[in-house]
C-alpha cells in the first residue's frame, strides 16, 4: 500500500528555509581544495587514491564507505547554528542539556533478573550497594510472553532469563526494601502488551505503599516493534490492536503518571536481531510519528508527549559510526519534533536515550575478550551523550551474568566515568570533519529510510505486511555470510585464533526450586483472593479491549483486585484474537 | 540419487530468540536438506510434528535457559512416544561447557553454542544422519 502523504523528509526539507551562515569560507575552501588534490597527486599512494572510500566490515554495520582522511571539504556546508549549536540548544546535535555530565553523570543501570523475585531483589540491593544509580529489571520467560508460572507452558522455563511476576505481589517482592518514590525504575516491559499487564501491578504496589503515580520515575518499553517482529513466541495478537495497546499505554501514563517515560522506543533488540545501525533508528522513530499523530488524535499535544519519549540504542563495534549516530539521531528528533510537529518546549525536542552496549558482538570463544569490546562500546555511548548505560558482561554468551561478571561491568561504566575525564567537555569530538562528515550521513540515511517506510503506508502497515521483517532476515542472513566468508573479522572467533584454550570462567547457575515456589505461591493466591472481584475486573477489561476507550484503568483494577498476568493476556486473546507473523526463512 | 535429508526445527518453549534458528534452517536448505521449521513449540509438541513429519534429524534451539529443563522433557516425551529410535537430535543455544556436556548424555548428538559455523552444523547434520542405523 503507497502512501500519498507527505513523508518526514519531505515536512523537513520543507521547513529548511532560507540557507544559514556556513562556517568555513569560500576562499579557505578553494585553497584547501587546491591544496588537498595537490597533495592527493602528490603524496597518496595509487593503491590508496583507488580505495580512497572503504567500508569497515564489523558486525552489524551499516557498510558507509569512509574516506582515507577527512578535511573541512567533506563538510564545506557546516553551519554551526543550524546543524550543531551548542550543547543543550536546538537541534541539540551537541547533547540535551548545557552541561551535560557535568551536570548529571550518566545512570549506571545495570539490567538484574533472575530466578523468583526474592532473588532478583538480591541483585538488585547488590548494585545498588556497589554504586550502581538506577535498576532495569528484565522479566523471564513465561512473564516476558505473558503466562503465569503454572501454566502448562511455563514449565522449565520460571526463573528462567529473567524474575518470574505473577501478581501484584510478586511485583511488592521483588522491590522489597527499594523505596520506589527515590529510585528509578526501568521495567523491561518489551511489549505494548506486557507492558499493560505488568506496568500496572507496579501502579497498584505504588498504591498500596501509598507513594503517588506523580511521585514515580522510570520507563518502560512499550514497543510494537518488539511484540510483533523482534519477538519469537507461540501467540500474537495482531498489529493494529498492539498498536493501539501501545498508544493506550502512552496516552494513560501521559496523563496519571506524569514523571514515567511512557515508551522507550526499543532500537536495541531490533539491532540484536541483525539489523543495520541506520535502520535501528529509521524503524524506531517510523514507529515513534505514527504513534504521535495517534494520540495527537486523542487530544494530546506534541509538547506534552515528546517530553516523555525515550529510546533505547545498542552500541557496537563501529566506534565513530556508533558516536555519530547518537547525535544524528538526537539531531533528526530534534527536528521531527519541531519542524514537523511545531513543539515549542524544548524538552519535547530533547532524545534521551539508553544505551546497552551490543550483546551480539560479544564472542563465547575466549570470553575476557569481550571486556574490551564493551569497554570500547560504553566509550562510544558516554561521547554520544547517552542518558543511561547498561554494560554487558563477558559471560553472556554462557548464561545469565555471574555477580562478578555484573559488577565488572558495572566498574566498567565507573571507571569511563570516573579515571578517563571525558565526562568533564560536552561531545568532545564534535567538529571533526569526519565526527561531522558521518553524522551527516547517518542522518540522511535514517531519514531516508524513514521516509521509505512511509511511503509503505507507513509503520504499523510496514509490520502487517512482513517488510520490516523480510529487511531484518535479508540483513542478518548477509551477516553470516560475511562471517563466514571472513570479510567480517572477529578476534578469536575467526581472526587471530589461538591454539592455547583460554582458562574456563565460571558461569551463573538458576538459583534452585523457583518454578515450585512461584506455583505454589500462585495456587494459594488464587484461593485466597476475592474471586468475584477478580471476575469483575477481568470481565471490565475484555470490555475495555472491545470498546474504543482506553484500556489501562481497567488493567489497572485487574492488578489491584490480584489478577495473575495470564489471566490477564487471555482476554487480549480473546478480545483481539491471534495474529500469524510472517514466516522469516 | 542420494536421499534428501529432512530436519525438524523448533523454538523450545517460550524462548524469544529465533535469528539463530532461522539461520540454520536457511542454511540447511541451501544444503540441499528438507527443513520444517514449526517456530516455538513445547516439547510434546515437537514429539508429535515429528511423529507427523518423521524427520531424519530433529533441532532445537534454546537461548534462555531452559535447556536442560525442556531438553530432558524433549528427549523422555520423545521416547515415551516411541519416536523413531533413529531420529537424530541437535540442540544450539547459550549453554555453559557443563551443560553441554550434560546434553549430549542426555541424547543430543549435537550440541552447538554461539559461534557455531555453517559448514560445522550442515557436516554434523550429513554424518549423524548418514550415521544413524535408518541409513544404513
């Protein structure tokens, strides 16, 4: 299905305007040029003239070709004002705020999730205790595809992953002792669906502990993207009604929770699944004006909600291209937000963004290797000006981190923040005629695919329709080529292979007995509760998934009255019925 | 004319991970095999597609961590049904060294973790079928 709308890119060149005040001048660049080709003549060798653009070949690249050297040619148009300006000024290339880590270090969010939530309140209480400044809880399997741990499906899987929740209660376990109104919470509530189920057991806890909503500061991921495409799962509702879960969950914590980050638009595990670092980003903000223009509809304005949007990156192995494309994409929002949707409170136009660093880069072969790699990743995260990090450990590749393998990453992050300097100048590397030159690119290459999938019909018809998923498959299945082909080269995987095998690590093991306990627990909840009112307020949600209004009051009676998630996803099954993803090979 | 060899594929479980999965399943066919992905299943599930399907060789794939607990249900489910003694069984995913030891005693042939390669998985695939007393 085309579309005749008129695409971002298209609103954008639009509202470009008259041409700005270019920071070099004509005469500078004339003599440069003249002086550049001379040398070129002169100095480059032949081999490198007809090489002069190469792209690096590293895991999930995007393939730009980058020149041997950069000079002020490659980015002759630079105006300051427009396409920099400084830092905490639009179109906020430079970082979102004045100071940046001057004034605030980025978050030190550490993913913790495992076994029962007694468990996972261990580790978190352990990161918190090691300087850690935020918690990000990761959800096990049959919590994360919304069964309850004595569903039939469940079984070997509780704990699994990820901290088995069942209930409001588990949710009160497993924040045992964390004040919620002090620290901030991220719930790595993947989908628009999960995310209406699970966000408001945490609502309900909040209730129950009496801390106001208006006290609450988190996110949660709330992405369509991750339900329907980067999701592999027995069930899926279809895409129309996720994203119409996906608004409500945004339209509903928009208006009563007016702190919480509504969704964090998930780019990360779109990345992970094999995508390039250009259509991460053209996929997530497709995603991100389909869902504006939605609530935009429901009374809400741009102002309000672009306050409240964030996003999640995966940084890999391309260090300049993983640094230039933060700021392009911090830039291009920016611009989205303004240009196209005419906010005039800037922190509508501010991307805040969290960043893990690339699990997929990480090798299983020779694991410590991977240390370096994510130490390298987070460098590039912190020069791009992420809000919040998340380190992955060495170990990943073998299970769920041990606690020393979490709290090296954690030393990690500290150590780029505190023994290398560079959090004290705003992006140091801006100005680069390279830095430059790339983040250019990028972000003409995200617009352009953003521009692509509208044309589509936009972001919800590019998921019904199997394009988005057909571009993953056809990235990643070239990846391994290149992989095995060994135009791709990873140390110790297939480069520089060593005959000595490295020492073995230690490797996380379950914590035993979970899926018992969780069952149990389940089954005498299921007694003691007020059944009528558990009928009542599952019978108020199926009505609220029929109707147009929004439905997250009603799931968030469904918590408060002790609703197990489960029973809860059965009435989005039953409401919105099944959905078939396209089949991928 | 030498028999086409046909493999089951599956998801165990809830897991959420399937690039690996479908990268195999491409890379089997491309090697001339068979291949019958059924996305994720239980393992009574798996049993059954291959009480159907009779497939030379069944894999699974598992990232989160129930490989032990739904590998054993897989196998136990697997005989219980009388599945075809020769039915060739392969698991990949992120398990630890111990782990994947115990994975081959409790009957996977072949056990691959990340990292694993095209032509090591596709030569596994040939020599166990080739190997396996239905072939001979």
């Amino acid at each position: 299905m085309a579309s005749t709308k008129p695409t971002t890119k298209e609103i954008l060149a639009r509202a470009a305007g008259e041409p700005g005040a270019p920071l070099y001048n004509p005469q500078a660049l004339a003599q440069i040029k003249a002086g550049f080709e001379t040398w070129r003549e002169s100095s480059v060798r032949p081999a490198d003239r007809e090489a002069w653009a190469q792209a690096p070949a590293t895991v999930l690249g995007s393939e730009i070709p980058r020149n041997m050297l950069y000079t002020p040619l490659d980015v002759a148009d630079l105006d300051y004002a427009r396409q920099l300006g400084n830092s905490g000024q639009a179109p906020f290339t430079r970082g979102v705020h004045a100071n940046m880590y001057r004034g605030r270090r980025f978050t030190r969010r550490q993913l913790a999730g495992y076994g029962g939530p007694e468990d996972t309140n261990q580790r978190i209480k352990f990161l918190l205790d090691h300087g850690a400044t935020g918690i990000s809880i990761i959800f096990d399997l049959p919590t994360i595809q919304m069964y309850d741990s004595d569903d039939a499906i469940a079984a070997g899987q509780v704990g699994m992953s990820g901290v088995a929740i069942d209930s409001v209660e588990d949710m009160d376990r497993l924040f045992a002792e964390i004040p919620l109104d002090q620290v901030t919470v991220s719930l790595v509530t993947h989908y628009p669906s999960n995310s209406a189920l699970l966000f408001p057991m945490f609502l309900a806890l909040a209730e129950k502990r009496g801390i106001p909503w208006a006290a609450l500061k988190g996110s949660i991921q709330n992405d369509v993207t991750l339900e329907e495409v980067v999701r592999s799962g027995p069930e899926y509702i279809p895409p129309r009604d996720c994203f119409r879960i996906q608004c409500d969950n945004m339209e509903f914590i928009r208006r009563n929770v007016p702190q919480w980050n509504f969704q964090t638009l998930n780019g990360y595990n779109l990345r992970e699944f094999g995508t390039s670092a250009v259509t991460e980003m053209a996929v997530a903000l497709a995603n991100l004006v389909e869902s504006l223009e939605e609530l935009i509809g429901r009374g809400l304005t741009a102002d309000d909600l672009g306050q409240r949007a964030a996003f999640f990156w995966s940084i890999g192995n391309d260090f300049f291209e993983e640094v230039a494309r933060i700021r392009a994409v911090r830039r291009l929002y920016g611009r989205i937000m303004t240009q196209r949707f005419g906010v005039a409170n800037p922190r509508a136009a501010w991307m805040r963004c969290h960043v893990q660093t690339s699990g997929v880069s990480l090798t299983r072969s020779e694991p410590l290797n991977n240390v370096v790699r994510a130490g390298f990743h987070a460098l590039a995260a912190v020069l791009g000006g992420a809000q919040s990090l998340h380190v992955d450990s060495f170990d990943e590749a073998y299970s769920v981190p041990t606690e020393e393998a979490a709290l090296l990453s954690l030393r990690t992050q500290q150590i780029i923040e505190t023994e290398t300097g560079v959090c004290e100048v705003v992006d140091p590397l801006g100005g680069s005629f390279y830095l430059e030159a790339l983040t250019n690119e990028l972000e003409s290459r995200i617009l352009d695919e953003l521009a692509e999938i509208e044309q589509k019909g936009g972001y919800v018809a590019a998921v019904e329709s199997g394009w988005l998923q057909t571009r993953i498959r056809d990235y990643f299945h070239r990846e391994r080529e290149r992989m095995e082909k060994g135009e791709i080269r990873v140390v110790g995987e297939n480069a520089y292979l060593s005959e000595v095998k490295p020492p073995e690590i230690s490797v996380f093991e379950y914590p035993e007995g979970v899926e018992e306990r969780m069952k149990a627990r389940l089954g005498e909840l299921r007694l003691r509760r007020d059944n009528a009112a558990v009928e009542a307020a599952l019978k108020g949600l199926e009505d609220a998934c029929r109707g147009g209004a929004n439905l997250l009051p009603a799931s968030v009676q469904c918590a408060r009255v002790l609703c197990s998630e489960g029973e809860m996803f059965k009435v989005f099954k039953r409401a919105f019925g099944l959905w078939r993803p396209p089949a991928l090979w | 004319m030498e028999r086409k060899i046909k493999v089951l594929l599956a998801k165990l479980g809830l897991d959420v991970h399937n690039r690996g999965v479908i990268t195999v399943a491409k890379e089997l066919r491309d090697a001339g095999m068979e291949v019958v992905y059924i996305g994720n299943a239980l393992p009574e599930q798996i049993v059954a597609a291959a009480s159907q399907e009779d497939p030379d060789l069944v894999g699974v794939s598992s990232l989160g961590g129930a490989h032990l607990s739904l590998g054993q249900m897989l196998i136990d489910q697997a005989r219980a049904a009388g599945l075809a003694p020769e039915t060739v069984f392969m698991i990949g995913g992120v398990f630890s060294p111990a782990d994947a030891q115990k994975l081959k005693d409790l009957g996977f042939a072949g056990v691959f973790p990340p990292g694993s390669g095209r032509d090591e998985i596709v030569g596994f695939v040939r020599q166990a079928v080739a190997a396996s007393p239905a072939s001979v």
